[in-house]
C-alpha cells in the first residue's frame, strides 16, 4: 500500500534529493502535493527550485503550490551562503515549464487533510515549519487527522548549525515549530544528529555520478554545498540531511531514536530555536516525539542509489 504524503520544503540541494527520492518511489510513496516555503532561499526561488526537481525526475504532473513568504513572528533568514544564490547551485537546469498551482500551500494542506480519510496523509517538512504552523493555527481540526509529521529540524548532541544552539529550520521560525510540537501529531525527527553521519563521501558521490544525467546533477549538487560544510566542519563530506525524511519512510530500520519530550525555546536570545530534547529523560515532561539519533550511513547511501538510479 502506498503511503500518501505532503512534502513541504525550501529547495535547497539535499531538499531535492529528498524530492527525487520520493519520486522515483512510487510503489511506496504517493507525493498529494509538494508544498513550497521560504528557508534556504526566498519563496520565489524555493517554489521554481521545486518545480525544476520534478521536472528533472519527469514527474511533470506533481503538484507544486506556494505558501508562506515569510516566518510567523520573525524577519526570514535564508541561507544562500550554502546553498548558493540560486539555493540549487550545481549543474544549471532549465527553467520550469511547470506552473504553480493557484491554491495556497496552506490552504492545500488544509483542504487535503480534511478531504482525506484520518490517519491516512503523513507531512513530510524538509524546511522552516510556516506552512504547517499556520495550517495548525487556522484549522486546529486537521492536526489529529495527521497519520505522521516526519520532519528534519533540530539537534541535541550536535546542538546548532546556524547559531551555537539551534539547527536552522527551527531557528528560522521557532513559534512554527512549537505549535507543531505541542500539536499532538505522531512525530519523528530527523535531528542533526542523524544527518551529521550521513556524508557526501567520495565514493557514495561516484555512485551517484555514474548513474547518468540525474545523478551527475545530483553529484554537482552535493559537491557545491560539500565546500561549505567540510571546510565548517572538517568532515569528509557534507551531510545529506533531508532526504532522510524520506528515507525514514522507506526503510525504518535505517533508523534507531528515542520517544521523548521535545520541546523549542522561544524566548533566549543566546538560544532561540532549540530543541530542547529529554535524551536523557530527566523530566517528567510527557514524550511528544520519536527524536533519531543515529543511521545506518550505508544503507542509506545504497538506498538513494538504486532509487536515484530509476529516474
Ligand atoms: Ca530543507
């Protein structure tokens, strides 16, 4: 049976491996909508990157709808000083002959969540959570249909990438990300702490590059932000955080975390958007989360592959 979900994202390189992932598995996975925000780069960009993804899988039929421009309570941050100016600096794709759809992306997420059956549609967040906090906040109604928010964001013993403290899609719109976490939704998240042992080695980008067209782009994607982090991180890659949402979704098993309380601090100034996880559990605050902490780095990288290789 194949699991329907709401890919919402601001692409961003390793956003679009996680839309080419899912996209190439359809058996699994049936992508309702991809639902655009401003993160990495602004809307604009995040909307036409999305849109140039699938028209690269050759999936033009995929829905592709615009939300917010900006954070619910904040100026936007945007992160081109890895991503690029473009947010999909590598290879230079073709602009989309693709056309946003005319619903707004949270009135989408709204509307198919009521519209489907309970239990039966997963949001999958690769960005800042706007658009699914202002769904939250409009339509109360929809957050106990949800079947599952798999979302990358966060970190405890990897701690920040933007700020010492905070990992950016939390950062970027922390009063989102708390009405998610308080929402009562099943969640699971893909911390910092998963994709940080999820690297562009070598060897797993020479795969991708010997697949043909889709994954030299895929490579030269994956070389573009590789500068950047290894040179931040003296990692021998950079981390491929997204497309573990999908994965996730795929094969579980890649997967080891704990159920814990997660919680966002809104109020420091020194450490604003964290994820206050309980790793340890030393509170009695009640779990609202499964918080991942590690991957099996080779299947994950074997998994993308075969996938990838499809397209
Ligand atoms: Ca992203």
């Amino acid at each position: 049976m194949t699991r329907k979900i709401i890919i919402d994202t601001d692409p961003g390189q390793d956003d679009a491996v996680a839309i080419l992932l899912a996209l190439a598995s359809p058996e699994e996975i049936e992508v309702l909508g991809i639902t655009a925000v401003a993160g990495n780069v602004p809307l604009p960009l995040t909307s036409k990157n999305a849109r140039i993804v699938c028209e690269l899988a050759g999936k033009t039929g995929t829905r592709v709808f615009e939300g917010c421009d900006r954070p619910m309570a904040r100026d936007l941050v945007t992160a081109e000083y890895v991503h690029g100016k473009t947010g999909l600096d590598g290879i230079v794709l073709p602009d989309p002959q693709m056309q946003v759809q005319d619903t707004h992306a949270v009135d989408f997420i709204i509307e198919t969540l009521r519209a489907e059956p309970a239990g039966s549609v997963t949001l999958c967040p690769l960005g800042p959570l706007t658009n699914i906090g202002t769904a939250f906040r409009k339509a109360p109604d929809i957050q106990e249909k949800v079947q599952e928010i798999v979302l990358m964001g966060g970190a405890y013993f990897e701690v920040g990438n933007v700020t010492p403290a905070a990992e950016f899609n939390i950062y970027v719109d922390p009063e989102a990300a708390d009405i998610v976490m308080k929402s009562g939704a099943k969640i699971t998240i893909m911390p910092l702490d998963v994709s940080h042992k999820a690297l562009t080695t070598r060897p797993r980008i020479e795969a991708f590059r010997a697949l043909g067209h889709v994954g030299e782009v895929v490579a030269s994607w994956t070389d573009f932000f590789e500068r950047f982090d290894m040179e931040k991180y003296g990692s021998e890659g950079g981390p491929l955080h997204d497309p573990t949402v999908i994965a996730y979704l795929l094969k579980p098993d890649l997967f080891t975390g704990r159920h814990i309380n997660v919680e966002i601090e809104l109020q420091s100034d020194l450490t604003s958007g964290m994820t206050v996880a309980d790793w340890w559990r030393v509170t009695d605050r009640a779990p609202n989360a499964t918080f991942m902490g590690d991957i099996n780095a080779e299947g994950f990288f074997a998994l993308l592959t075969e996938r990838l290789a499809r397209l």
